[in-house]
C-alpha cells in the first residue's frame, strides 16, 4: 500500500509580482457658469488619486479620481483663470493566484493627456493612465528545529520513517500601511501686492526622514507649495508665492518592527485655497489646505527553512519536488541628480518665465554588476509671457541618466525605481529658455533564485528496501565533499545512527578517513 506524505505544506512562498496595465478616459468637459468662455487652453494638469485597493481570487482592483486643473485665457478679458474637475476611475485586473491575503500596493501614473477645446464653454478630455500593482505573500511556520543547514530530522507516519533534509534560507518579507495627512495653513502675502483671484496652486512633496518603530512608522516630509494669482489692482498682473511646509505623520503597519527598512509615496488628494484679509483689511492672507495620501510599503529578509530532500531507509519511495521563485531583500538605494538644458525659442518677444511644472519619467533601468544605471527623463510645462503680455506653454523634455553604486555586486537582480522632480527652474537669456531640474531616485534592489523544494514523497509499504549484502554495518571511507546526509541516503540509513555511531558532532566529516554505517 503506497502512503503519500506532503513536506513544506506549511511554506506557502510566493514570488514578489508586478503588473503593468494602461487604462484610457474620456469624457466631455462643460464649464460651470461660474467660469468666463474659454478663449485659449495654456496648461492642462492631471493628479490621479487612488481611494481604496483590494485584491479577490484572481483579480486586483483599485478605484479614485483624477484630479485634472485647466488653465486658460478667458473670453472676452482675456485674463489668466483656471478651473479644476474629477474623472472617477475603478479599474480591474486579472492577476492569477492574487488572494484577499496578499500584500498590495499600487500606483498610477499619467502616461498621455490631451485636451482639445470644442467651443468657447466645452472640451473633450483624453487621459491615458499606467497602472503598476505589486503583491507578496509569505506564510511560513515557524516550527522547526533550526539546528545548522543540513538538518536531518526523521519523521514518523503511520509506521513508516522519513528522512528530511533541511536548509535554510532567506527571502524577502513586505508590509503595506497607509494613512491620510491633513494640513491647514495660512500664507502671508509679505511682499507684493494684495491676492484678487488664485490662478494656480500646486504641491510637491519632498520624504525627509522615514523611521520604523513597533507596528508603525514615523514619515517626516515637507510640502513646496507653489500659488499664482493675479492683484487687485491690476488683474493683469500676476504674482508668483511659494512655502514650504514640515509634516510629521504616523503611520500604522502591523507587523513592523525597527528591522525594516521603509520607503513610502506620497500623493495630493484634495486641495483647497480662498483668500482673507490680513489686519489691515487687505487680501494678503492665502488659506490652504491639502491632504496627502502616504502609502508606505516596508522590507526585510526573513529566514526560513524548507525540506529539499527526503527518503524513507526502509521502504521504496519516489520524491516528488517543485520549484520556487524567491526575492532577496538586497536594500533601498536614493540619489539626487541636477540636470540642466536650453532650448531655442521661436517666439523672440517671450521674456518672463511665470511658473514650471512637471513629472519625472523613468525610460528603462539596467543592472550590472554593482551599478544601476536609470535613463529617463523629465518632462516639463513652462508657462511664459511675451511684453505684450501674452501668456503662452512651452514643453520642454529635459533628459537625464543617472548611475547608483549598490557598493557590492548584484546577482540576478532586478529594481523598482520610483522618483520625483523637487524642483525646477528656467529663466530666459540671449533667445533661450534655460531649465534647471532637481531629480530624486529611490531604488529598491532584489537578488531573484529558484529554489527546488519537496513537495511529497510517496511511500510503498508493501515494497521494503533490500539490504545490501545483508550486511548489519558498512565501512566507508568518505570522499571530500560528501556529508552524513549523503552517506545515509546512499546506504538506506538513518543519519542519526551514523552521527551516534561515529560519535559525531556535525554533519561535516572532511576530518574523517573512516566511518561505519550500521544498518
């Protein structure tokens, strides 16, 4: 009668996997009647938020807005004004093997944006967003004797013995947690003149300092805020405001402790500003508030153990094994790079620079051996006016390449790259606009194996092994390289006979010229 016994059934591994989709949105644009006609598009800005994430059997989903601002020259005035509106999203994606138990994070960046104007109060928006979720899994028990990397522990079922082989190895552990940040600020107009109407707010956000504690993590990051309005005395004339805000905020990760090493994204989720007036009865108070959206995700190596042989002394067996992918933490990796670029322009009477925006795109990344070498580039919106006043866009592409030096080689690696401009400039000199770019890397580096694992043995019962020669013990003179484990599977014995016998202290015999096998 064959008796089949499955090993490693408590070891569920599953390899760290990303997926990568696109998703395209159009929708037609009415203006509030709040807004003037539109007579001229300048800028279009897209902000995708994700709200919520989960994963079903077989299928990951995510849903939120995008947050797109326009920001035109009106009909008939022609002044600089904005307006803003959402689009909802709730994508899916067939990801097999994706469980509610696995560990999901998820980001969405804005491949492609057009907006075209179909009448002075309409247009049709297209947005092409790329969508990169990534999952892990590890369950594994803990309940083993560790003992040294060969571990040969026999076990017993239903009469029938089982040699284990075991080794131990390492393998990359995940933890996801979020939270909401909410600030409210006031900004003093100190120098300029008093605000008649905001134009044009952003964000951008700088990480300073992430640090992990037990079951949560400490994210320090300052907000550059960037304002553009016109005054009241002249509505045609616009000023340019920034500051720079220092936040502190919790967030809670089960599981966490100070071994881990964190990396986290943080995005704008709402924004909101009005004007007050200051002490004097002057517009020259500017409220903001803004809540950010941090995803943090942690890493660490995790030691576990698995049977990769295994044979039964007394009885024919047939082993049946699998094989696994796994990650190696390898270490997160930051750098900043400053890029400069110039391009001609066309238009000679363009002398003001009003404001810059942009996003980082990362091209392609290459590995070789302690180098990462990241190509890519960031793509620019620089809102310039001629002395006529006229307001027009200009798209700059500026490229960069940039190498980071994980200090040790990298074997059968591979790296999620992530990134963020925190600042950007351009001024115009002898006929050229001139971009200065600030760049930031974050790297997170593995080193990827296959592993081969016992699955089950199949054990016959009604088959028993012959001994050989009939022989009750055998002398063997060990060959270099060889262990107890080998020995004892080649002689059908038992590997914890062979260490009483010999009276040895470990598996590793390179000392010995002689050892007896009994049977």
């Amino acid at each position: 009668m064959e008796t089949k016994v499955e090993l490693n059934k408590n070891i569920n591994l599953s390899e760290k996997n990303e997926t990568n989709f696109t998703r395209e949105l159009q929708n037609d644009i009415v203006l509030p009647d709040y807004c003037d006609d539109i007579n001229r598009i300048i800028r279009v800005d897209a902000k995708p938020v994700i709200k919520n994430k989960y994963a079903n059997k077989d299928i990951a989903r995510l849903n939120g807005i995008i947050a797109v601002t326009v920001i035109y020259i009106s009909e008939p005035y022609k002044q600089l004004r904005s307006f803003s509106f959402a689009n909802d999203f709730d994508y899916s994606c067939d990801i097999p093997g994706i469980m509610p138990s696995h560990k999901m994070s998820a980001q969405i960046e804005i491949g492609e944006l057009n907006c075209r104007l179909l009448n002075p109060r309409k247009m049709t928006v297209r947005i092409e967003s790329g969508i990169l979720i990534k999952t892990n899994e590890y369950k594994a028990s803990q309940d083993y004797d560790a003992s040294g990397f060969y571990n040969s522990n026999p076990d017993e079922h239903d009469g029938i013995i089982i040699e284990k082989l075991r080794q131990n190895f390492e393998s990359c552990h995940m933890l996801v947690g979020e939270a909401e940040a909410k600030t409210e600020e006031n900004i003093e107009i100190t120098d300029g003149p008093a605000a008649n109407e905001i134009i044009y707010a952003d964000i951008s956000i700088n990480i300073d300092e992430i640090k992990p504690l037990y079951n949560k993590a400490v994210v320090k990051f300052t907000s550059d805020v960037k304002l553009l309005y016109n005054s009241v005395e002249d509505k045609n004339e616009y000023v340019k405001i920034s500051k720079k805000i220092s936040s502190t905020q919790i967030v809670e990760v089960d599981d966490l402790d100070e071994k881990y090493e964190c990396m986290c994204k943080i995005n704008l989720s709402s924004l909101k500003t009005d004007i007050d007036i200051d002490q004097y009865g002057e517009n020259k108070i500017i409220n903001i508030d803004f809540i950010t959206q941090i995803e943090l995700t942690a890493f660490k190596n995790n030691e576990y153990e698995a049977i990769v042989d295994a044979y039964s002394p007394k009885y024919e067996n047939t082993v049946q094994n699998e094989t696994v992918k796994l990650q190696r933490y390898k270490g997160i990796y930051k750098e900043k790079q400053q890029v400069e670029d110039s391009m001609v322009l066309e238009d000679a009477s363009i002398e003001e620079v009003m404001d810059v925006a942009g996003i980082m795109v990362i091209s392609n990344s290459v590995i070789n051996d302690s180098l990462i070498t990241i190509n890519g580039s960031a793509e620019l919106s620089v809102m310039v006016r001629s002395a006529e006043g006229e307001i027009q866009n200009l798209d700059c592409s500026v490229p960069f390449k940039t190498e980071i030096n994980a200090g040790e080689k990298i074997v059968n690696g591979s790296a999620d790259i992530s990134g963020f401009i925190s600042n950007a400039e351009a001024i115009i000199e002898a006929g050229k606009l001139n971009v200065k770019v600030t760049v930031n890397y974050a790297c997170v580096v593995f080193e990827n194996e296959s592993r081969s694992m016992v699955k089950s043995i199949m054990v016959d019962a009604e088959k028993p092994k012959a001994l050989k020669k009939d022989a009750q013990m055998i002398i063997y003179y060990p060959q270099k390289g060889e262990n107890i484990w080998n020995i004892a599977k080649k002689y059908d014995s038992r590997v914890s006979k062979i260490m009483r016998f010999n009276k040895c202290e470990s598996q590793n015999i390179s000392d010995r010229k002689i050892i007896v096998i009994p049977k």
